[in-house]
C-alpha cells in the first residue's frame, strides 16, 4: 500500500509525496503554508479520490506525467515517466490505494536510526 509522505520544502513550506507500494513518488502536491493544510489536503484528496480526473500530458522531450485535477482545479502533478505504460500504472496505483494509504509525517527532522 502507498503512503502519503509530509515534509518541509528548501523555503519553508510544507508539501506532501504520495508514493508507491516500493516507496517510489508518484505524485508531489503544491505547497501549504502550513502543516494543518498540507493534512486536510491530504484527506480531501482521499476523500473524493473517485472525483479526481487524471489529465495525461507528453513534454518536448517524449516523457510522461500526469495532473491531478480536482473540482476543476489543478491539485497536483507526477513525476515523469519514460513510457505511457508506466504513467498508466502511477495512475493505478493511486487509484487503487490512496484512499487507504497511511500519513507518514517528516516535518519535525527527528533522527529515526539512532547509532
């Protein structure tokens, strides 16, 4: 099952990294200014997951990536992806298990391997 990943951007903001089963990121979100949004973002995201609207795009450069669209609105966007078959199994894997994915928080830099 995927997870939801929250840390802290280079300029303070927060931002949240929906990854795969492996722990590969699927897609990034946009910046909150605050923790407490990055969280309801996360959770309206799970909650109208079979509201969402995947929009497929090709950069100049022949990879792919997706938008999320939300309500009409742009919520966020994959990584790229060398093959349409592999931007359709991000896809997959999100709609297959976001709705369930846990929230692991990263925010607060505490050392989880202690020497």
């Amino acid at each position: 099952m995927g997870a939801f990943v929250i840390s802290k951007r280079f300029d303070e903001y927060y931002k949240f990294v929906f990854t795969s089963r492996k722990g590969k990121a699927i897609f990034t979100s946009f910046r909150y200014e605050l923790k407490f949004e990055c969280e309801e973002g996360i959770d309206y995201f799970k909650s109208t997951i079979e509201e969402v609207t995947f929009v497929k795009v090709r950069t100049a450069g022949g990879k792919y990536y997706f938008k999320i669209m939300l309500e009409e609105a742009h919520f966020a966007t994959s990584r790229k992806y060398n093959t349409e078959l592999l931007l359709d199994k991000g896809i997959k894997e999100i709609q297959d298990y976001a709705h369930k994915a846990e929230i692991l928080d990263f925010t607060l830099n505490e050392v989880i391997f202690q020497e």
